[in-house]
C-alpha cells in the first residue's frame, strides 16, 4: 500500500488467497481519482485536482526542483482559517483528509508522473495543526521505512499559528520543518490579515516557535506575503526585526500570488528588495521565494476546492473592480 501503490487487495500477491479475500470483505483501499492535472508554462510545476471517494475533490501540486521534486499536499476539504489573501477558504470548511487520502496524494502524483517525490510540504488547502492527529499519522507513515523513508527533516508544515497544536508537534518528537503565516509584524495588522491572530496574537506565537526551536533543534521559516500597500513599508520590515530579535529563525518573502476575488497585489520588485535589506542589515536570514506556477494558479494561497472555485467566479466580477482598496480591509 504504502510503497508498491497497489490498487486492490488483490494485487498482493504475497499474501494467501483467503487473506486477501478478507481483507477485502473487511477494508477499503481506496484511491484518488484524477480528474485534472494542469502544467505550468515552464514544465517546472503541476497542479493537481483529485476526486475523494465521498465526490469531494482537493488540489494538490508538483514541484521540481535542481534538487529533486517536492509534492504539495491538502490536509483538509476547503479551510475555516480564512486568511485574507487566501483562495482555499473561499468555499469554508468542509471536512478533515483521513491520513490516507494525504499519503495517497503523494502516491497519486508519483504515478501520474513517475517523479521520485523526495520532499513534501504540508502547504496545500487546509489547516494541518486544524488536522493533527490525521496529519501526525501521515508524517509517521511517510517517514517510516515501511513507507516512502522520507526524511523528517524534508518535510515541512505550514500553519498560519493555532499555538497549542504547535506544542503538540514539538512533543510529538518527529522535528519537522515547521513554517508559520506570518504576514505581519503587529497584531493590529496581522488580526486582519489572519483571522486566528484574534485567538493566538504574536507574543503567544513567537513564544511557541522559539519553544519549538529549542525542542527540535529546527530553525523556523516565517512566512511573509508581500502585499502592495498593506504590509510591505521599511517600518514594518523594521518591527518585523524587532519581533523575531534572538529567533532561530529564516523569513521567506513572497511577493503575493494574485487572487482576483482577494484583491491582492504583490508590490514592485523595489519595495521588495528594500523590504529584504531591512531584514539582512538587522542579521535576519532572508530569502524571496522564487515564484513557482502562479499561471496555473498553483502558487502559495491559489489553491483551492473545486466549490470555491465556482463560488469565487460567480462573485468575481462583484469584486474585481475594487481589487486594489477596501478588499483587505472586510
Ligand atoms: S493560508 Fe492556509 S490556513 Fe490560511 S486560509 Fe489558506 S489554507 Fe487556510
């Protein structure tokens, strides 16, 4: 199952005849179905749109790297986080992958493509810490030697900061890269931008990955969205510098992926480097992300259910036209 991908009981042939005929009468193995998969222009990146048995569907993408392929992974049917530049929570939340159909998006990509998938990243739709316990069993399987043998530590867990559940992950001794939404240096801001800052605001936050640095020995990646206007001034890269002084820590800037329905708009590529200099001057490791199939839309914060995408584009005229304003500020 978990290395041979097969698609039936009765592919093992291993195993007795009768096992097999029980296990069939007992199991399920189950299997996504493809129903797209889009190419990006320069051949590096594919999205996937995967049928789950119940008719849901979920997006997954691949990323080929010089140094191998990453695959994108969904832990969850849509999202109830509701981050402003998002495109996964258009739709809300509809329900939690079983640790199955995670791992079966990995095997799915892998057939589809025949790609040696030796990274992952937790950073498709949904909320992975909102799905821990279905996301723990994931990590532990395609890590184990009976799964892919993926390292722990080529894998990395983005989550926009439910704090107790970053606790949990620390204690649960598998050391995973742990990557945090962060988007913005205050809590007035980043309240806005991300909704659960109400629940877990920035002190908690930053406590928690230093308490997670100091568990795992991981040095942790903030996540920063660049959005023209809104979060990308050299006041708040320097306020950023302040709230992350003495982390173990790397920031990754990304210049937003446009969302038509979210008004987002990545700010020019000088706002953007003098962004990046106030950071390195202050000593914080930074990196702007390379931008990678934003025009099959399977970029950060693009991806999404196939319902949200039908909700997004009958509400897209309503909102196109404002893209640049108030949007954010709903
Ligand atoms: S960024 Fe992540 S947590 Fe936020 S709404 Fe999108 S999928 Fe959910």
């Amino acid at each position: 199952m978990f290395q041979k991908d097969v698609a039936s009981f009765d592919d093992m042939s291993n195993l007795p005849a009768s096992l097999r005929t029980d296990l069939d009468r007992q199991y399920t193995l189950g299997r996504l179905r493809q129903i797209k998969r889009l190419v990006s222009n320069e051949g590096e990146t594919e999205k996937y749109l995967f049928g789950l048995s119940d008719g849901n569907t979920v997006e997954s993408v691949l990323m080929r790297h010089d140094y191998g392929s990453s695959a994108c992974v969904s832990t969850q049917v849509g999202c109830r986080m509701g981050c402003v530049f998002c495109a996964s929570s258009l739709g809300g939340w509809v329900r939690n992958l079983t640790p199955g159909e995670i791992y079966d998006q990995v095997l799915a990509i892998r057939r589809s493509t025949g790609a040696d998938v030796q990274r992952v990243v937790i950073m498709g739709t949904g909320e992975p810490l909102d799905n821990l316990d279905h996301t723990l069993v994931f990590i532990r399987n395609i890590t184990a030697d009976y799964g892919l043998g993926i390292s722990t530590r080529r894998i990395t867990l983005s989550t926009c900061g439910l704090v107790p559940e970053i606790g949990r992950l620390a204690n649960s001794g598998l050391g995973v890269t742990l990557a945090v939404s962060l988007h913005a240096p205050n809590d007035d801001l980043r309240n806005r931008i991300v909704p659960v800052n109400r629940r877990y605001p920035l002190a908690q936050l930053i406590r928690a990955c230093g308490e997670y640095t100091l568990r795992t020995g991981r040095r942790v990646t903030f996540e920063y969205a660049l959005i023209q206007g809104l979060n990308d001034a050299p006041g708040q890269a320097n306020a950023l510098t302040e709230l992350l002084r003495g982390l173990n820590c790397h920031v990754n800037l990304i210049p937003v992926n446009y969302v038509p329905e979210r008004g987002s708009t990545p700010p020019d590529p000088v706002t953007v480097r003098r962004f990046q200099e106030v950071l390195e001057l202050k000593g914080i490791p930074v990196t702007v992300r390379r931008e990678m199939g934003a025009d099959i839309n399977a970029a950060c914060g693009q991806l999404r259910t196939v319902a949200s995408s039908q909700r997004a584009a009958s509400s897209r005229h309503r909102h196109h036209r404002h893209s640049r304003g108030s949007e954010w500020y709903r």
